[in-house]
C-alpha cells in the first residue's frame, strides 16, 4: 500500500486508500509505501513503512533517536507547520477559531525527564513497542546535560550492582531515574526509583555520583507498575528545588506536579489571566497552586480546591513563600459550593469535568476560564453540559508541547443573558 499521507490523527499520519492506515513519524505530503500493519487501539498501525518523497513541511530532526523514540512524533516536521496543525486539528475538533503562541524555546524546554533503567537499556521508551527501551545518549529537548545525568546513574549501578527493571520479568532493583529542573533557577532534583532500600554504602555511593544535585531522593516502589511513582525520601540536600516564573517562585518536589515546560508557562499564566474577571477566584482543581498564586499576585482573591492533600500543602506553601492573599483546601471539585465567586479557573484531568460541569451550570458564577490539552474531553463537557448556560468567549493555545501532538488550550466562558 503505497499513497500521499493527507491529513494527521492522534499525532500520526493518515494514509487512506482501499484502508485507513495510520503511519509514525509521517506528515501530510509525505509519499509513503506500507509494506506490512498491525492493529492497535482500534485501528491500523503501519509496522514496515518506508519514505518514498518526503514532504515541503519536513525538517531535519536534531535528536539522533528520533524515529525509534516515543518522546518526539512531531521533530521532523518544522515548527511553524507544527503550529499550524495544531490550531487546524483543534478547530476541527471543538469548532473554535483559536490563535496559537508558539514555545519561547524548543529545545532545551522540559522541565523533567523521567529515563527507565532496565536489563535493555537506559533511556525512553520505544515508540510503539512496550518492551522497547531506546538506549539515550542525548535529549534535545530536555538537557544539555542529559548525557552527564546518564554517565552518573550507570556509573553508580557500576560500583554499587544493583539489578536494572526487567520490563518482562517484571523484577529488578532500579525502576527509574528522574531529573528535574528549574530552567530559570539552576537547582537540580535527582529522585531514583527503585524496588528496594538503599544500605548505607549505596546511599554513600548515590551522594558522591549525584553530588551535584541540589535535591537528592530515593523512592521506594512497592508496587510492579512500570511509572515512577514510589515513596519519596530524602537523602541530600533541599526538600524542594524552586522555579522561578516572572515574580512568582514555585517549590517543585518529587511527588508533584508542575507544567513540563517553564518557558511556555509565562505565556500560559498570562492566557489564564487575560481571560479572568472581577475580583473573587476560585480555582477548581488547583493542584500545586501554578494559577491560583499567580492570579493572586495580579491582585485577585483566590480560594482553590483540589483532591490530592500533598498538592494542597504545595500549594499553601506556594502561597505563603510569595506573600499572597491565597489559600487552598482539600476537597472534590463536583462536591465544592460554588457561589459568590466571579470566575472559575477548571484544569481538570484528561477525562474533563463530568459531574463538576452540571455544578458550573448551576452556580450564579459569570466566567469559566477552561483549561485542557485534550480537546475532545472540553467539547464533551461542553456540548452536554456547559452549552446549556455559559457560551464560548474566546480561546487561546499555548504550545507547552513542542515536537508532540500535545497543545494547551485556554478557553474563556461566559454566562449567556
């Protein structure tokens, strides 16, 4: 099966001929021939596929894993056609004419970095391959220092003989090594994941190779679930390393969660902003406070809720270092009182709203500022729930994602007369 890819689904390219194949790493007016498929998700995966002509949009990828390495589907397509697409898929999906603000920076932007460390390899996850691990030697869009952060961690497995994760076996001792940083303060997080505790000549041996980490941690994983996730401990160093967006600095710790790209955030706080009125605020699903202190320091009065009590302390402390009129509790959003608030920041999960949408609804609230990086999960909240009382005011993109399908939308909603 041979043909011209036309258009993009999920991130993939669509090549439609007596089937609907889906082909990775292809972009429209790509010429492409699909010698053998798969199917996957509910649809055909082009498995053996070669390029024939590549199309105008393409570039030159600068990362050499590109192609094999599920981080990046997007980095052989040039960033302006990158935008364009996806301002084009969002508008086809939600029926919004929105602009899009390009990433301040494309390389270099990612915040974390989580590398698995198994009987395979160390690296990233192969794209399309479960079992795959993609033995990294650089990451452009993360680091210039991911080579160093690797040499330290295979070093350190060296002296101390601690096992790698067998993915299939699903044994081992060393699970994960995340890395995060603050690209605006310097300060470094290392935090390992592993299946055991550490004895003291392993823990000497993690301080003397990770010896430039501002934060040093050890996670116990007690469960075989392949993310890395465990049970944070403290080994060196600062509890927390901080990011420093304009006026606002954020605490970042292992067990929490902070938007992946610091420089996009600037023009994501200011979208939020730009779409917020009157004077009281309460931002549902507030998580570490990233919205809630920033709209404070611009002057509003900010209540927020969220379910997660880790978060709820982050943001408090959030609040607290940077002086502002803020404060979070812990609760669920389809169960919080919504009155006498003159907006309402959502970022819910990946799967929207649900029952907090019919609460909106109900509420006397004037405007909903939506934020989302799944289309599909707003238009469904929408379209069967908030349509009913508040309609579309204007929307904008952030491209917190470069080289992915993934873009942040930020969508204002008022209250019909």
């Amino acid at each position: 099966m041979r043909g011209i890819i036309t258009t993009m689904e999920d991130g993939l390219g669509v090549l439609e001929d007596r089937r609907r194949v889906h082909v990775p790493f292809a972009y429209p007016g790509d010429y492409v021939v699909v010698r053998s498929t798969r199917r996957r998700f509910g649809k055909l995966l082009a498995r053996n596929f070669n390029l024939l002509e590549p199309s105008p949009l393409r570039q030159m990828p600068r990362c050499r894993h590109f192609g094999t390495c599920g981080g990046c589907l997007w980095q052989g397509l040039k960033y302006r056609a990158q935008l364009e697409l996806k301002k084009e898929i969002f508008g086809k999906i939600t029926r919004i004419k929105a602009e899009i603000k390009g990433s301040p920076k494309i390389w270099g932007f990612r915040n974390v970095s989580n590398f698995i460390v198994t009987t395979d390899g160390i690296g990233l996850k192969e794209y399309g391959n479960p079992f795959g691990v993609v033995r990294l030697k650089e990451c452009p869009v993360f680091s210039k220092r991911t080579p160093e952060y690797l040499r330290a961690l295979r070093d350190f497995l060296k002296e101390t003989g601690l096992k790698p994760w067998n993915l299939r076996a699903k044994t081992g001792e060393v699970h994960y090594l995340q890395i995060r940083e603050g690209k605006f303060t310097g300060e470094v997080m290392v935090n390992l994941i592993a299946h055991v505790e550490p004895s003291e000549g392993v823990l000497e041996a993690f301080k003397d190779y990770f010896s430039f980490a501002t934060s040093l941690y050890w996670s116990l994983k007690h469960d075989e679930r392949d993310d890395p996730h465990g049970e944070a401990e403290l080994i060196a160093g600062e509890p927390y390393i901080r990011e420093r967006i304009e006026d606002i600095t954020y605490l970042i710790h292992p067990n929490s969660f902070f938007q992946t790209n610091s420089h996009a955030l600037k023009l994501l706080l200011n979208a939020v902003e730009g779409f917020t009125d009157g004077e009281r605020v309460l931002d549902l699903y507030s998580g570490v406070g990233t919205f809630g202190v920033w709209l404070a320091r611009r002057g509003f009065k900010v209540e927020g809720i969220e379910i997660n009590p880790f978060a709820v302390e982050m943001a408090n402390r959030n609040a607290e270092i940077n002086g502002v009129d803020a404060v979070f509790r812990v609760g669920k959003a389809e169960e919080t009182p919504i009155e006498n608030y003159d907006t309402v920041i959502v970022d819910p999960p990946r799967k929207g709203l649900k029952e907090a949408a019919d609460l909106l609804v109900k509420s006397g609230v004037e405007g909903i500022v939506y934020v989302s990086c799944n289309p599909k999960a707003f238009k469904l909240d929408y379209e069967r729930h908030l349509k009913k009382a508040y309609r579309i005011d204007g929307a904008v993109l952030i491209d917190m994602f470069p080289h992915t399908p993934h873009v942040e939308a930020i969508i204002g909603l008022v209250r019909k007369e």
